[in-house]
C-alpha cells in the first residue's frame, strides 16, 4: 500500500492538477493525505472570507470523503504565503507525521504566488526532512519520500518537464465529482475570473447541467495537456493525462517503484 500526501496551496488544488492519479490510488488501497496549505479566503468575488474559509473546508472535506482521503485545509492566509521557516516547519512535520512514499506539490516557477511558495518549501524541506534536529517532535522517515511536481504549462524562467505522463481518461468522471465538491470555486469564482459566466447553464439549480458544463470547462483547460506532453508514437489521444516532474531535492526511485507510484505511467 502506497501513501500519497498532496501539498496543495488551495483546496481544489489536488483534485484539478492530480485528481485522476489520486484516484487510481484510491481505489487500489493506497492511503492519501490532502493538505490545502492555504485556508482559501480570497478565491471568492463576493463571500465574506470568514464565511468563504467555512464554505471551502466543507467542500474540502466532501471531496475528501469521496476519496476515501483525509482532506486538511491549514490557517496560512490565501493570497499571502511565503516561503519562510514557520511554513518549512510545517510542511517537515507533516511529512514526519504521515510518512509518505510519494508527495506532490506544485513547482516553484508556477504562475500564482501561493502555488510558487508552497513549491519552494517542500523543495527547502526535501532535505530537512531528515535532519532530526530540524523541526523537532516527529522522527525522521526511514527514507525520503519521492517528491513530483504537478503539471502547469508555464515556460518561464523554467518550463515543465514532463517526467512521467499518465493517461487518467478512465478516471475522468471520478474527477469531474471531485471537482464538483468545490462549488464556490468551479460554479461561481472561476466563471467569474475567467469571464465566462456567461456559459453557465440558465439554470444553476440543475446538477445535471452544472455537471456537464463543468466537464466541458475542465476538458477545454487540460487540452493542452495532450499537446504539449502526450507524444505522437503512443496509443490514443485519450481524453486527459496528467504530467509530473521529478524533483532533483527529494528522494529517488527505481523505475519498479515509479510504475506503483505512477501506474500506468509513459516515460517521456
């Protein structure tokens, strides 16, 4: 059995960029462990953030249960993390605490400041994660945990390596309910920001509806996915793929190991 801890900057983080892996992990037995390192309060143009904190644990949590998983969102305000010592600190004891084969994190070169911070520090705790006196009250892992990076699409000042290119197609409705948990996100804040209100259905009352133009947006933002990382040699295209990075700053794996950490996995 595998244990698969997400570092998340947001709630809704793990689910949009890894919601297919961690439900292939799921349904095999693995155990996960979701960490939204940010409370999401600003991820809303009209809730106050009190109630909006409130608002996205509760779906947080419904994901999280849909997942079989432990879904914890953390106090760090949203919008205004930075890499210090205090989030270091944090994100070394949770590793201890849960002692994961594998942790996936966003890279440290991604296009939201949230996303960039919490990169940079699980990449600043890959080796402290095993210094006993650092961060004192957990003992250390027997052995470091491999750590991944979640796809963006983003060229500079570093593009995404493609290390590992996984075709989760069969996992797709599994996603599009996860996503769904995160109301405020999917149905109100992002057709918001993205300034296509417009499209949503007439009536947002119907699930059905509301579902199906969900999927329709996801499909339409993670097409570019199979432009960039899926290669023409291989069979498909298939309907979405997830692409991770291995970090250099954490533990490594033999190609055994990454096929049960990633299965199904293309080598790029």
């Amino acid at each position: 059995m595998e244990r698969i801890l997400v570092l998340g900057a947001h709630p809704d983080d793990a689910e949009f960029f890894a919601g297919g892996l961690l439900s292939a992990h799921a349904e095999a037995g693995s155990e996960v462990s979701i960490i939204s390192v940010t409370n999401g309060q600003s991820g809303h143009h009209q809730l106050p953030s009190d109630l909006l904190v409130q608002r996205r644990r509760r779906e947080a949590a419904a994901s999280g249960a849909m997942l079989r998983a432990s879904y914890v969102t953390w106090d760090f305000p949203d919008g205004y993390l930075q890499p210090n010592l205090e989030l270091r600190e944090a994100i070394i004891r949770a590793i201890r605490a849960f002692r994961p084969s594998l942790v996936l994190t966003h890279r440290p070169f991604d296009y939201h400041p949230d996303h960039r911070a919490v990169g940079q520090a699980v990449q600043d705790a890959s080796y402290m994660v095993m210094v006993p006196k650092v961060a004192p009250g957990h003992p250390t892992p027997e052995k470091e945990p491999v750590v991944a990076y979640m796809v963006d699409l983003f060229t500079r000042p570093c593009p995404f390596r493609a290390d590992v290119v996984i075709d989760v197609s069969s996992h797709l409705e599994r996603v599009i309910d996860l996503l769904c948990c995160h109301e405020s996100q999917f149905f109100e804040w992002m057709p918001w920001i993205d300034k296509v209100e417009h499209t949503l259905p007439r009536d947002k009352q119907d699930p059905k509806a509301m579902r199906h133009w969900l999927r329709t947006w996801y499909l339409e933002r993670t097409d570019a996915r199979l432009e960039r990382f899926w290669k023409p040699a291989w069979d498909g295209p298939p309907q979405l793929i997830e692409a991770y990075e291995l970090s250099e700053y954490a533990g490594r794996a033999s190609s055994d190991r990454l096929d049960r950490l990633f299965p199904g996995r293309r080598t790029v």
